[in-house]
C-alpha cells in the first residue's frame, strides 16, 4: 500500500542539464546577435564564440534528452502534439539548432549579411527556447512546487544568467588565448568579456527576488507546497542556501561590483569576473537540479466529499 | 453515448488487495521494475492508506486506487507524442507504440497512476505471461509508460459480441470489479440515469480525487 508523500523520482538531474543547456545556448546566441548588431567589429570576438557556442549547447541538450527517455529511437514523434510544452519546445529547440548551424556556416564562409538576418530571425526562436522549460514545469499542476506562476521566470532568469556567464567565459578564454598573440584583438575581447558586468549584477539581483517569492509561494500553497518548503528547509537546505543562494547569487553579487571598480582594472577585473561567472554557473545548475528534487507527489490527497 | 466510470464504496472496502492482484495478473504487469535503482513490483492499480485526524482519534483510510480516466486528462494534453488519448467511451488510453517514454505524463498525472517500465526484462520475469488482458508490460513494450485502462480488452471484446458492460448491471466488467469480495466496487456507464453507478453517486455522498484541479475524475468514492 502507498501511505505517504513521494518525492518525484520520474524526472532526473538530465532533465535540468538538458533545459538549463537549451536555454543558455539560446541567451548566448541573442546576446552574440545584440552584439553583431550594436558593435560588431568591437565585440567580433564574443560574437564569433557565441555563434560557435549555441549549436553544440543545444545539440548536447537534445543528446541528454535522448538518454532520458525511454524510446529514443521514436524521437522524431516529439511533434505530434503542439499542445503539449514539450513538443513546442522541441519544434522551438530544433529549428534553434538547424538556423544556428546555419549561422556558424555563414560565418566561416564569411558571408556577413545573410549572417545577419540569420542570427536576428534565430533570436526570436530563442526566446521560445528559453521560455519553454518554465512553462513545462509550470503547467503540472500535480507538483505543486512545480505549477506556479514564478516557474517560468524562475527558469527565465536562470537562463539569462548562465547564458550571460558563457559567452562572458568564452570570450575571456579567448582573449587569454590571445593576449600574447594580437594585442589589438586581446584588448577588444578583454573590453567585451566585461561588458555584462552590469547586467550580470542586475540580474542576479532579480534572480534572488524572484527565488525569495518562489519561497514565499510555496510556503502559502496548498499542503502539499508547504511539504515542498520542508524540504528547502531540510536535506537539501545546505545545497539550497549554500550552493544556490550563497554560492550562485550572492557571492557574483558581491564579486561582480568590485570588478567594477576604478583600481580594479583589465586582467585583474576579468578574472574576478571570471570566477563570479563560474560560481554563477555552479548556483544555476544547483537551483534546477533542486527544482526537480523538491518536487512532491501525493498520489491521494482528496477533496471535501460532495454534498448530496 | 456510453461513458464509462467506476464507483467504489469506501465503506465496504476491506483493503485486501484483491483488487490489485488481479489487476496485476490481468494485464502481466512485471515482477520487477528496474527503475531509479530500486526494484519494484509493477501495479497499474494501488489501495492508498491514507491517515486520518491526530492521536489519540488517529484512523487509516483505505482507497483504491485505479486510473481515473479524466474527462480533462492532464496527461492527454502534455504528451508531446499524442500517444495518449481519450476514447468516446471516456477511457483514456496509451499507443504504446508511439509513447517515446519521456514520462511527461508521470509528473502531470494527480493521482500517480502511471508507471514507466524501464525494465529489460524476459517474457517469464512479467506475473502472467499468458494473460488474457492487456499485455503492455510484456516485451516488446519497454521503455514506456503504462497505466490502468478499465480493462479495455474486456469492454472492446463485449461490445463486439453485443454483451453488457458493467457491474452489476451488465455481462462483463473489470478485473477488480470481478474480484471484489465485499462488493464495493462497482462499474458502468456515467451517462445512463438508470445505471447503478449514477445511482449510488445521486444516492450517497461521493467525493473524486483532487476536484480542485478541474480534471473531471470518473472514479467517484461513496463515503
């Protein structure tokens, strides 16, 4: 006999790295876009890695996708039904990746123009690939810690910090390969690796706002929520406020405006901003892995009887 | 229009599992089920035992547990594959040769009715290979989800033979219903006024499963 509350097990730590790589691939790819746009020759270097980057971080979500399910080789059915979140996603993610190869093709052929255009109607499939994780988790309703109005911006804003701390790593990591090498492209990289600093800050900020509603929501929902907010408050309370809040919000917020900071300059700015975005990368991982855990399913829990 | 829904008097419930086992042996749900590194038996139908108020007036309900066959089936409108559906006759169903096994359904479903079978398992490791129900369990349905279907073997074979459904008032009726030693269960078309089901539902006070997500339950529960 079943008696008690069951914590899901049907959706593993696969699933989060499959929507928290989808989403970063498609925050990389439209700040790589905004970057193309606004200051190409400046940013050429963050730009390039972006578009380089996106393909293969979707590629790498569908790959784990694939090992989760159970019949992958029926995967080409996804489509069937528009209804459901997880075929929009999929039709989302998938022209994602077949405009974003797209994209690195016209890159290396050097064709700028179509280029261009390319990566501007990829931009507005992103935003559907970004968005679409938090409307799958939303819309189950059976997990209360799931089917709520924060979801999707919980998962939105997780997104846009780890899409913003890639392409910050990657274009750092070009410009230590390059430093000794051109001087001129080492200095534009190094100018470009920062200039999300702000941003950064800004959304870190509204990332722990919105983790702190989440946690108010729950602790208000239904019986089943608030066995959910025990469980932020339990075993995975050290995971949670260390790793997530500690180590993934509050210490980039920390980090990120010093790095800021008039003595803090070139090298010496870019690796603090470097580690900032590591550990921002280290929290976001840990807040959707735990979005999963705290999950609970109560296979019962009945209405009032019906009056007659 | 026939609507099928089921009734089950939890005053009569005994919780003696019979209802489960035969279910089990029906549809030769697996022995074992390799999953999330536990094994597990495979019931597509559970008595939940459910505690009731505080020491020292503490209780256990028992309630039996089958699919619910929503009328809003929120495992109809996630799966991506439109491998689930809901029939005229109100089951709802699974193809299980397009479910991809992404398990959508598992973490949308209320009441927990599904299982995955992720198990590789031979034809003699499943409870009955020689079942006459549905035998979605055995090879080569794996790397799916399952669930209770109302024993649609059962109702598609009496229609077709031009036999009633239903307990009591009809030939043939569900492996559970059949087995029922205290006669608490009970099975039969929702949209016929006359039905002993819509019967017990307009006579006694009934509750379904988690109303307030709007899923439209047809398992009503007599109290």
């Amino acid at each position: 006999m079943v008696s008690e509350l069951a914590v899901q097990t049907v959706w593993d730590w696969r699933i989060a790295a499959e929507t928290l790589l989808g989403g970063t691939a498609a925050v990389v790819f439209i700040l790589a876009t905004i970057m193309s746009l606004w200051k190409p020759t400046e940013h050429r270097i963050m730009v390039k890695s972006g578009i380089i980057l996106a393909a293969p971080l979707a590629i790498s979500a569908v790959l784990i996708l694939m090992t989760e399910i159970g019949r992958p080789e029926r995967m080409f059915f996804i489509f069937r039904n528009l209804n459901s979140m997880i075929s929009t996603g999929s039709v989302f993610l998938t022209a994602f990746i077949v405009f974003g190869l797209a994209t690195t093709a016209l890159l290396f052929m050097k064709w700028e123009k179509p280029m261009r255009a390319l990566m501007v109607v990829n931009s507005f499939i992103a935003v559907g690939v970004i968005l679409y994780p938090g409307f799958i988790f939303g819309a189950v309703n059976a997990i209360p810690a799931w089917g709520t109005a924060v979801m999707p911006v919980l998962i939105l804003i997780t997104s846009v910090l780890t899409g913003i701390a890639v392409i910050t790593l990657s274009t750092a990591g070009a410009y230590f390969v390059k430093k000794g090498k051109a001087g001129k492209e080492a200095e534009s990289s190094l100018r470009s690796a920062l200039i999300f600093t702000d941003v950064s800050i800004g959304v870190a900020a509204l990332q722990i706002i919105t983790v702190l509603g989440y946690l108010v929501i729950l602790g208000r929902g239904p019986a089943l929520a608030v066995e959910a907010y025990k469980l932020v408050m339990g075993p995975l309370a050290g995971l949670f406020w260390g790793g997530v809040v500690a180590i993934g919000l509050v210490a980039p917020l920390a980090l990120l405006p010093i790095a800021k900071m008039s003595w803090m300059k070139g090298e010496r700015a870019l690796l603090l901003v470097v580690f900032a975005s590591v550990l921002i990368l280290v929290g976001a991982i840990l807040l959707r892995v735990l979005i999963l855990e705290i999950g609970v399913v109560d296979p019962f829990f009945p209405s009032e009887p019906l009056k007659h | 229009m026939v609507k099928y829904g089921m009734v089950i008097d939890l005053d009569r419930c005994i919780a003696c599992q019979a209802c489960t086992i035969a279910c089990n042996s029906e549809n030769n749900t697996s022995v074992e089920l390799d999953y999330d590194k536990v094994r597990l038996g495979v019931s597509w139908h559970r008595v939940l035992a459910v505690e009731k108020g505080e020491y020292p007036n503490a209780s256990v309900e028992y309630i039996p547990r089958p699919c619910q066959h929503c009328e809003n089936a929120p495992c109809v409108q996630v799966c991506p594959t439109a491998a689930r559906r809901k029939r005229e006759d109100g089951l709802v169903l699974i193809d299980y040769d397009t479910c991809i096994g992404c398990r959508y359904c598992l973490v949308a479903c209320p009441y927990g009715v599904n299982v995955f079978n992720a198990a590789n398992l031979k034809k003699e490791e499943y409870r009955n290979p020689d079942a006459a129900g549905n035998n979605a369990g055995s090879p080569p349905y794996q790397g799916v989800v399952e669930k209770c279907t109302f024993c649609v073997h059962r109702i598609d074979k009496a229609v077709k033979e031009g036999k009633k459904m239903g307990n009591p008032d009809g030939e043939v009726t569900t492996a559970c219903n059949q087995v029922c030693p205290a006669g608490a269960r009970f099975f039969g078309d929702l949209d016929d006024p006359n039905s002993t089901v819509n019967k017990l539902i307009a006579k006694r006070s009934s509750m379904r499963m988690k109303e307030h997500l709007g899923t439209n339950p047809q398992v009503y529960y007599l109290k």
